[in-house]
C-alpha cells in the first residue's frame, strides 16, 4: 500500500510503499476513502523536532478486526480519529475512535463533519450558550470554524461574528450565517460578544478577549498557545475556558457519542452543511498541507486515496 511519511522536521512529504498492517487488540483495518487535514497535523510536519506518523481523520469501509472489537465488522463504513498512519490506502483505527457513517453519507462528508464538528460542538458546549447571546467565532472559515458558525446558530445565537485572516473569506462566511464578518488585523470588532470560540491562539487571543463583553466567557481550543494578562480578565470579570476534545472522548464517552449523534442528525436535517474546500490525491499531500498554512481553505480539505 501507500503511505505518505517525511523524515525531517519542514518535511519534505513523500509517498512509499509500505505492506499492509494487521489490527491489534480493540483495533479496526480502514481502507481509506477520504483522510481529513488538520492544522495541528500540519503543524506538526512544520514545527516538531522528531519526525512522526501523519495521523488524523480517516472514513472508509473495516476489512479486518483486531481481537476484541465488537461493535464493528468487515464491509461496515466507519469514521474515526486515527493516531498512527492515517495519510495512507490503509490504517489502523482504534474501535473506541470509530463511529459508523450512516448509508448515504459520502467518505467525504464524514471526515469533514465529524471530527471537527465534534470540536465545534465541544467548544461550544463549554462557552454555556444562552438563547439570544451573541458568538465570535475566530478561523471562521476553517474546517472547524465553518462548522462553529453554523453550530451557533442552531444553539440559538442571536448574532454571530466570523473573523478571518483575508477579506476574501468574507462572502463564504456570510454565507454560512454570519451576520458579521472581521478581518483580524481591523481595529475593533464591532458591538461585543457574550462569548468567543478561539482556534487561533497567539497573538489573536488579546483581540478576542477584547471583544467580550462585561462577563463574557472566551473559549481556547488551539494549539497555537498565547498568553493572556489576568488584569485583562478582572477588569470585565471575563473568563478563558481550555477545551480539549481528547478529554471528552476520554472520560466522558456517553457524551461524546451523543455529540456525535447530533452532528449526524443535523447534518441528515440540512440544519449543518460541511463544505470541502478540495479534494486532494494521496500523491498531492504537500499541496493540501500548503493550502492550509496559507490560509486559503474555506471548509474542510481532504485527501483522496
């Protein structure tokens, strides 16, 4: 099979044959029919000291089974987060990271919805959304941040913000639902918000922060890091809230099968609509990695086997 590797930190990535793996223990075998990109796994080819295995969202049909899995079998389409090799024509996908794609969903839909949905609704979960509230939503156009508009509004948001990093991203946010859009280097954002969705971090989190209003909740999931002053958290009793969707599939997993329910059922309503920027061949995995450190991609980008 094929499986694409880099050996250095910056990459280059390259494909190589590879044999087949065997499922171990509470394992599934996928054969990939769509892989998901992630920032933090592009991230991880440009920043990391070691080299390591491109991991990440994978959906396609179980051929094999590891002793003691249960709820799935051969021929079932699956979708999962996968920790090893996923940017390949076969990986390894632990049983409790899968959950079946109902009939009629594509490969395509299932790695742009779920995984990063399940972020989306996570983070959102933990800003404690009031009916009527207004929501920021930071990388508004990104895998996760498309999803997060539309998700605010379906928990009742009475005004959504998108922030971007083009103006060009303006029109596809709106069309998501946005009512407003900003650009991230503008000065202000507009009437403030009740709470934020930051997938950015860094030095975005002071203009996040800054658009909260008196008691305002700002929610971090990104792994860019960023500091925030305490001062800046007192003088408008505002609050950062950590969310880590690992811990919820962890500790918490009735809860995350019920997200994921939901998604699926939002999904099947036409009430969410995931977008896939592009589709890439397996071969073309540096092309998709540079989509997304250029910030280019509006929705999901994925890569085809």
């Amino acid at each position: 099979m094929r499986r694409v590797r880099y050996e250095s930190r910056g990459g280059p990535l390259f494909v190589e044959e590879t044999p087949v793996p065997e499922p171990g223990p509470g394992e599934l075998l996928v054969r990939a029919e769509a892989i998901g990109v992630t920032l933090p796994v592009v991230r991880k080819v440009t920043e990391a000291a070691e080299p390591g295995p491109l991991g990440g969202e994978i959906a396609g049909e179980v051929t094999a089974v590891g002793e003691g899995v249960t709820r799935f079998g051969t021929g079932d389409r699956v979708t999962g987060l996968c920790f090893g090799h996923g940017y390949a024509d076969f990986a390894l996908l632990h049983e409790a990271m899968a959950s079946p794609v109902p009939a009629g969903a594509r490969a395509v839909d299932a790695v742009a919805l779920v995984r990063s949905g399940l972020v989306a609704l996570g983070a959102l979960a933990a800003a404690r959304p009031e009916p009527g509230e207004a929501a920021l939503v930071t990388a508004a156009a990104s895998g996760v941040g498309h999803l997060a508009v539309q998700l605010a509004r379906t928990r009742g948001a009475g005004r959504v913000v998108g922030a971007v990093s083009d103006p060009a991203k303006t029109g596809f946010v709106r069309g998501l639902g946005a009512d407003h859009v900003v650009t991230y280097g503008e000065d202000g954002w507009g009437a403030p918000v009740d709470y934020a969705l930051d997938a950015v971090g860094g030095e975005l989190l002071t203009p996040a922060l800054g658009a909260l209003a008196p008691g305002g909740r700002l929610v971090a999931y990104s792994s860019g890091g960023g500091t925030v002053r305490a001062y800046d958290l007192l003088v408008g009793a505002k609050s950062v809230i950590g969310f880590q969707l690992a811990r919820i599939a962890r500790g918490q997993p009735e809860l995350y099968e019920r997200w994921r329910e939901e998604l699926w059922r939002l999904f099947a309503a036409g009430e969410i609509e995931p977008v896939v920027h592009g589709e890439f061949a397996l071969a073309d995995a540096a092309k998709a990695h540079g989509e997304i450190e250029a910030r280019a991609n509006r929705g999901k980008v994925v890569l085809i086997p």
